[in-house]
C-alpha cells in the first residue's frame, strides 16, 4: 500500500492556549450542521478503510486502488479528530442539495494484478470504508465475498463498483446519510491472469428524499441501521451471581470480624474489671487483639512519596471521569462530531494536573515528608511516563504499517506542550497550595519508635496468593458479550 502523507490540521499548528480558548467557544458540544440552499455543492470526504472486526485497525481510503483525484486535498480536522484516526480528504463525488444523480461515472481505471491481488486481500479480510458527508459517517464493505459447498469448494470474490446515496433532509439541513449496494452486482475478481489488466468503471447514484425529523439526534435509534453493533446482550444470570457472591463475601468477612472485635472487647472489659479489684498480674499482662498493633497502625510508610503520588493521580482520574460523565449526562458531546470526548478528555486531563498536585503534595507533607520537589515530579509523572513510552511501541507499529492511528509528528509535539504548558506547571501550582495548606498529621493514638517485628508467614498468605485468589473471583465469567 502508498502511504500517504498526514493532513494537515489547524489544531496541529495553534498553541495550547489558543486550544483551550477555542474549546471554550467551540466546544464539542457545537452541533456543527451546515446550512444548504437547492443546488449547492455538497462534499463527500472519503476517510479509512480498515477490517470489519478489528475497527481499531485503519488506513486510509486511498491507499487502496480506488478512484482518486490527482491532487489530493485533505481536510482541516480538529485534535480529537486526529487521535480518532480520522484522515479525510475530499473525493471525486459530486453530490447537490436536494438534487438526484441516476448511475453517474466516477472514473475509469485499469488495475494491475497486484492492484487487483490488493483489493482480494481486502474484502477478503471484510475491509469496509467510511466517507463522511457533513459530519455523518456512511460505513459500506469495500467489496463482496462468498463461500459455498465443501466438495467441490467455491470461493467467489467480487468488488462494489457502483454505490448508491441516500440521504435525508428536512428544510436547509442534511439529517441522514446513507449508503447501499441492494441492487447492484459486484465486479468479478476471480480467474484473472497475472499479466491481464483489469478495466473497472467505478459509478454512483444518489437520491434525496424529505424527513420529518428536525434534529439529527431526534431520529429513533436502529433506523439508520447500525453498520456496526450497538447493542449489548447482558447477562443478567452472570451479573446476578457475581452480585450474590460479593455480597456473600463480604458478608462472610463482616461477620468474621465482629466476632473477633467483640471478643477483644470483651477481654478488654475483663481486664479493666481485673485491674480495678487490685490483681498484683496486671502488669503483667501484655497486649492482645487489636491492642497488639495499635502503636504501628499509624507508622509512616517508608514509601511516603510513591503512596501519595498515587494518592494524587487517583484525585485527578476520579475528577477526570466524574467530568466526563457530567458532561455526556448534560448532553454536551454531539454523537456526529468526531472526537469530540477526546478533545474533551485531552482538555480535562490538562486542567485536572493541579488537583493531583494538591492532593499529593498536601498529605506528602501532613506524614513528615520534605522532599516535596521530587513528590511533585513524581506525581506529575507517574502516569504520563509510562503510558508515553507504552503509546511509542504502539504508535510506532502503526506508523510502520502505514496505519491512520498513528498520530502525526506535530500532533504528537501539540500534545507535548500541552503537557509542558498546562499540565506541569499546573501540578507544580496545585503542588505549591497543598505543601502550605497542609496541616501536621493527628494521629488518634501513639506511635511507637521501633516497629513490631512481623512474623513469618506461610506460603498461602503471601501478597502473590492474595492477589491471584481476590483477583479471579470478580472475573470469572463475561458480563457483556457483543450482539453478533
């Protein structure tokens, strides 16, 4: 396949403030609908091609052989866009407002045999492309593949060469958009010799027709029959039974330790009523129960930084996604503008940098610690280093695959500042606040200067076990598995 260059974007070249301010005004929650008088020109942006049951695996539509204009022209695509592996450019379909095309031609090609083995492979492996008309995504199958009988074995492979459109509108606005290959017969690909050249006449159709819907988000859901699978088969005996066995552990565990509790306390009670008629073994006595380890309860971990950069960051995923949620349940991301909860992400995640900071650098210094500095570098770290270097091993495969999910050179210098910008002086300024508002830490009771030596334990209480059993009950059976 060619590889073609990356578009480029508007938000690859703007500074992460002028982002920030444009995010303000132009949101994701803007519903982006075009206004169209009869006979205007209409764009039809040809996206990614990728296979049907891996959608996270795309390309881009004119890396296959397939009609493309001789200069390319790609469109301006916002940041979300981008890191949802959009790469749209414009195509050679002339659709107008409110104007029908019978079997219009498209172009002409003539197609090696490899041109041709590239496009078996494709619809072999289920390829489906995605054109967008003004921010509405039409999904089709790049081509037509059939398998019959086992003694004799037929394998047929054919290609769409005509589409037709149909598209929706109610006054001056597109509200749905479609595309069908119902009535159309696929181009044959079998029996090709490997010096013929393939001649191929690729056409298109297109038909208006007038809704009563208003708004692209009042049509019912299923009615534009979702190429990919939307609904969820819940199953409802797993999660019943997941539910049941937690409660029952949990109930198992309360009851364990109230026994123990109440048993301590009544040892406690026998004791004080032991030292109150005068027993010359009261000092004797040591410690038991719970008494045993009330003096190291309260011990400052000897990783205080590590705890409280986790601390911190756990603040600022929990602020992240409490933010999120919100703005969906408000209705603020529109469901037919690409990458509009990225961009929202990117921009929360930024300006949540400073509640990690707080919260880390605020009980950093209520347990004693002094190296605040490094507890703030370390904060500001602990997630974005290891997911950066995770992300380049697999933003390197797909940039060595010609794949569209890999983000360009600028995209990934935009992301870079935004975090050098926003997000670390942000966690250094919440860092700052927390250190000064941070109080001494009030323990409830004394802790003693030597720790408790902690026996040996056996193999079956190791911190390996515990995890392995306590981690394999929650996911012992799927909850949700895709509607085929």
């Amino acid at each position: 396949m060619t590889v073609l260059g990356y578009p480029r974007s508007w938000s690859c070249h703007c500074l992460p403030v002028l982002i920030l301010l444009l995010g303000i005004g132009h949101g994701p929650w803007v519903e982006g609908v075009t206004h169209y008088k009869p006979g205007d020109p209409v764009i039809l942006y040809v996206n990614k091609v990728g296979p049907y049951h891996n959608p996270q695996e795309t390309y881009h539509y004119y890396q296959l052989p397939v009609c493309c204009p001789e200069k390319i022209r790609h469109k301006s695509l916002s940041l979300g866009e981008v890191l949802d592996g959009d790469r749209m450019a414009e195509s050679l379909y002339e659709i107008r407002f409110r104007e029908n095309v019978e079997k219009r031609i498209l172009c002409h090609m003539q197609l090696s045999s490899a041109q041709v083995e590239q496009l078996r492979q494709a619809i072999e492996e289920l390829y489906y492309f995605e054109f967008v008309v003004d921010d509405l995504p039409i999904r089709g199958f790049v081509g037509y593949m059939e398998e019959s009988g086992f003694l004799p074995h037929s394998h047929k492979i054919g290609l769409w060469t005509h589409l037709d459109f149909h598209l929706e509108f109610h006054g001056d606005r597109i509200i749905f958009a479609n595309v069908s290959v119902r009535d159309v017969k696929p181009h044959s690909l079998d029996g090709l010799r490997s010096d013929e050249l393939l001649g191929l006449t690729h056409t298109y159709s297109v038909r208006w027709s007038e809704t009563s819907v208003e708004h692209r988000s009042d049509r019912r859901r299923g009615d534009d029959g979702g190429f990919f699978p939307r609904t969820l088969e819940i199953h409802w005996l797993s999660i019943i039974n997941s539910m049941v066995l937690v409660f029952l552990l949990v109930g198992f565990v309360a009851v364990i330790l109230m026994r123990v509790l109440r048993n301590d306390l009544a040892r406690y009670n026998l004791d004080e009523e032991t030292s109150s008629g005068g027993s010359s073994d009261d000092f004797d006595q040591g410690d038991n129960g719970w008494k045993i380890i009330h003096t190291d309860v309260f011990r400052f971990p000897p990783y205080r930084g590590l705890l409280c950069a986790v601390l911190g960051v756990g603040a600022q995923f929990l602020a992240l996604g409490t933010g999120i949620i919100v703005m969906a349940l408000l209705g603020m991301f529109n469901v037919h503008r690409h990458g509009a909860i990225n961009s929202a992400a990117i921009l929360l995640y930024a300006l949540t940098c400073c509640i990690s900071g707080y919260v880390s650098s605020h009980f950093y210094r209520q347990i004693g610690g002094e190296r605040w500095v490094w507890n703030i570098i370390l904060t500001s770290s602990l997630f974005s280093v290891p997911f950066f270097l995770t992300w380049s091993v697999v933003n390197s495969v797909h940039w060595a695959n010609g794949s569209t999910q890999a983000l360009p050179a600028t995209t990934i210098l935009l992301l870079l500042t935004v975090w050098l910008l926003v997000g670390f002086p942000l966690t250094v300024i919440g860092g700052i606040f927390g250190k000064n508002n941070a109080s001494p830490f009030d323990a409830p009771c004394r802790t003693k200067n030597i720790a408790r030596e902690i026996p040996p334990q056996p193999w079956y209480k190791s911190t390996v076990i515990h995890m392995t059993v306590g981690g394999f009950l929650p996911f012992r059976y799927p909850h949700f598995v895709p509607w085929p």
